[in-house]
C-alpha cells in the first residue's frame, strides 16, 4: 500500500468558461497533500485534471502508476473548488469507481465530499477526509500499511462506513503552523506544459502560492467547511524562501497569491516588502484583499513596493444596506477610497461584485453600478448569491431553496433561491454590465486601449441591446412576482377562514 495517487476533481477542460479564460494554475492542496505524504515515505504520484481531457485518462495514470491508494485531494484554496459544481462532483464518482475497480483503496478529501457524504460512498469512496487533510491523510495512509497501532475510530476528521451506517470520528485540529509545511510538490506537475499554456493565451508565465489558511471574517454566504472562523498564516520569510524556490527553479514572470485575503497579520505585509527586497526574490504578483484592511498600516504603498501589481477586493455591493446584510464589515467609503489608493500606486483593481442577495432592489443594483462607474477599476467579475451548505446565507434562503442546490459549471449563473428577480433576469444584467464596462474602459481611455478600440460597436451594441432585454425581463418579473403575493395572500386568507 505504499504507492499513493492523488488528483483534484476540478477538469479546467470541463468548465467552458474557465477553459476560454484559460487561467491554468497548478492544484495547490493537492500538491501540498503529496508533499506531506511524500515526507513521510510514501511514493507518490498525480493525475493533474488540470491538463486532463477527462475523467477517463484517469485510466492510463493507474496503468503507468499501479497505485495502491487513490487520492482524490480537492484543492480548497481554488475558489472554483469551493463552488462545489455538479460537473466536477460526477467526475469525482466517475474517478472513484475507475479506481475502485482497479483495485485501490479510495480516499476523498474535500468540502464538497464533506456535505455530501452518502453520496460519495455510494460512488465507492472507502473512506472521506472532513477537515484539514494532510495530517488525516497522513494517519489514514499509515493505518492501512500496518504502521500505526491506531483504530480507524483514533484517527480524527475521517468518516467511513462501518456495519452499514456511516462512522465519523472527532474534528481534526487544523495545523497552527503552515510553516511547518513543506513547500508544495511542483515535481509532480508538467511545469514546462503550463509555461507553453500561459505564454500562448497571456504572454507571459504565472504561478501559484498560498501563505495563508481559514479566514476570520463573518461574511455570512461565505462557506468555511475546512477551516470554519479559524485563521492561521505562514511567516513572510517562509513565504519569500518559497518564492525565491521558485524564482530559481521555475522562473515564473508573476505569481497569484490565492489567499481569501493576503497579509491579513498586523505588520505583515510590511514586513514581507522587506524580506521579499532584501532577498532578491521580488517577483510581480496579484493578490485577494478586503477594503478595509488595504487602508491600514500603509499596506498598499508596502504591496507596491513588494511587486504587487493587481489587487481584487471583495466588493460585492456599492449599497450599504447589503453590505451590512452580509456581514461583510466593510463600507462602500473604504471601497472607494482604497481603489483611488491603489490607482494612486499603480496598482490594478478588480472587483468582485455578487447580485441577487436577499433584500437587493432595483436601487441597491444601481448603487453598484454607480460604484462601478465612479470608481472605473480595471476589471471585474460578477456572480449571483450561491448558498452553500454551513453558512448562515444558506441557513436563511433554506425555505426558499429550488431543487437545483449547485451549479454545474462555473458560469451557470441560475438563482437557487426565490430572488427579487429570476435567473434570466440576472444572466441579461450580467451580461449588460460587463458589457457597460468594456464600453466605457475604451471610451474613457481610447489611446491607452488603442488595440481593443475595434471591439467597441461590439460593447455598444451588446450594452444597448441586453439593457431593452433586461427592461422587459424586469416588467416581466415583477408582474409575476405580484402575482405569487396576492396568491399567497389569497391561501393565506382561506386558511385563517378553515
């Protein structure tokens, strides 16, 4: 049992929207697991699904491999992971059962498999990982060669099935110090092949660390399944050690820090600006941040200084009102002001903007939108609220749920809930706004942008165009929507009467 495969389930290949975007970074958790494994003797192995076609190469791996456990380690520090899509979920069964049926022992870590536990032994998962993996994983791997006196019941964060009923032991403590970690196993992966992937689609070469896990903010649609309100974060020289690894072995030209919120620490990020200088490992890089946090200690004039040369903040709304509704803790000032901050700095601002939260009106969208027009960051994503499973979003919406409760791929966009508006609605404005924006990026900088001015009657016409559509949806929507009150009113009313 000593030859050990791990994959991630997310297929870049099967998510249509990713696969244009064509933003291929390397499954950090799972390298994380392989490494930590590794450490502790095991021959290990990856089929990176990241590269794959589907699930069915999964078989030339265990043909080459001939693992003795299968390992489907999902990488939670991929936003992308954490959207538990459906697509993804039936290439996880699909792969448990092909390597079921080679012969291996079956092991599934991940948030998904956590909430959904029936599901994935169903699809022949001998044992499921709920939590922090490495250590669990590390413990399990022992237990099934014989090298450890502890009963699968000792082993905390694990579930498997015992006597026809599901068993799962305590909570794993996570791991206080990353620090202790070693780096990620980027031996595993076909560097060369992501190289040529970023140099023919971006034109130039970028690669992936975490220095942090867990986030101890409150925003109530966020889930936490792994790390819950726990937070704990590597050292800034740990971090620069790691990226000077890679500065001399891989010679990345940028590098995405894909933390929930990056040098989050009091004195972090200051400190890390020194260390990354002083080391000669300075390398251009983007990160995640909260508005909030970039307006303390100087923090964005010491992410210049480190290299940074994009940051995307978690805006969400340009309305208060919904700001406070999620718990977000930040208000729209601090939004606007550190955008000003950052462009003052020369560095790039994306927002992340989320439609369709319970109690957004028409006035709350416009509030964004004028948000987004004052501030004219230099790009932005949208999504609509995704309740996901532990949140108290999710815990709030639960009455309203449809059945429909993930999305299948990335760009689904449907609305899980009972909305102010339908999924059509939200499609036609996300599509309006994106639209709106490219339009003005051009109009408000044609010199700069000089090489996408031939796309502008295209922006103009999509803008124009989905604004009427959107105009009819709305009338529609909320023709029906007074129709569902008065019918509810009306049952309301019979059942008083009975």
């Amino acid at each position: 049992m000593n030859k050990i495969l791990l994959a991630s389930s997310y297929f870049l290949k099967q998510d249509p929207k990713e696969f244009k975007a064509m933003n291929l970074y390397a499954p950090l958790g799972t390298l994380y697991a392989a490494s930590y494994l590794k450490q502790k003797g095991y021959t290990v192995s990856l089929f990176d699904t990241m590269l794959a076609d589907s699930e069915l190469d999964l078989k030339q791996s265990l043909n080459y491999h001939k693992p003795d456990i299968f390992v489907i380690y999902d990488d939670g520090f991929n936003y992308l992971t954490k959207m538990c899509l459906t697509r993804m979920r039936e290439a996880a069964f699909k792969m448990s059962e092909i390597a079921k049926d080679f012969g291996c022992k079956v092991i599934i870590s991940g948030s998904d498999a956590t909430d959904h536990l029936g599901k994935y032994f169903l699809h022949k998962a001998d044992y499921i990982i709920c939590g922090e993996g490495e250590v669990t994983l590390g413990e399990l791997s022992d237990k099934l060669n014989n090298l450890t006196g502890k009963d699968l019941n000792e082993i905390d964060g694990l579930a498997f099935i015992k006597n026809n009923e599901t068993v799962k032991t305590n909570k794993r403590s996570v791991i206080k110090d990353p620090d202790s970690l070693p780096f990620p196993d980027r031996s595993l992966i076909d560097v060369e092949r992501y190289r040529q992937l970023w140099l023919k689609h971006h034109g130039y070469f970028s690669m992936n660390i975490v220095t942090t896990r867990g986030c101890p903010f409150h925003c109530n649609w966020c889930a936490k399944p792994i790390y819950g309100q726990v937070y704990n974060s590597r050292s800034p020289e740990n971090v620069v050690a790691e990226m000077k690894y890679l500065k001399e072995n891989y010679s990345p030209d940028h590098i995405w820090f894909c933390d929930d919120i990056f040098g989050l620490k009091p004195n972090w990020i200051v400190k890390f600006d020194e260390v990354v200088n002083a080391e000669d490992a300075k390398t251009s890089f983007k990160c995640l941040s909260r508005a909030d946090l970039l307006l303390k200690e100087d923090n964005i004039k010491h992410l210049a200084s480190a290299g940074c040369d994009s940051v995307w903040i978690g805006a969400e709304s340009g309305s208060q009102k919904i700001l406070d509704a999620m718990d977000k803790g930040t208000t729209v000032e601090q939004i606007y002001e550190s955008r000003k901050l950052l462009k003052k700095n020369n560095i790039k601002t994306g927002f992340f903007l989320q439609l369709g939260y319970t109690g957004e009106t028409k006035s709350d969208i416009d509030l964004t939108l004028k948000m987004v027009r004052d501030l004219m960051p230099d790009d932005i994503g949208i999504s609509v609220s995704y309740p996901l499973p532990g949140t108290k979003f999710y815990e709030r919406v639960l009455s309203q749920m449809k059945l429909k409760q993930n999305w299948e791929k990335s760009d689904d966009f449907e609305m899980m809930f009972d909305g102010e508006y339908t999924t059509k609605y939200y499609r036609i404005l996300h599509k309006r706004i994106h639209k709106e924006f490219r339009s003005r990026q051009i109009l408000n900088e044609p010199f700069k942008r000089f090489r996408s001015i031939w796309k502008l009657p295209y922006y103009l016409a999509g803008w124009w165009r989905n604004a009427i559509k959107l105009k009819k949806t709305e009338q529609k929507d909320q023709q029906q929507l007074k129709l569902k009150k008065i019918t509810t009113e009306n049952q309301r009313a019979l059942s008083s009467q009975s």
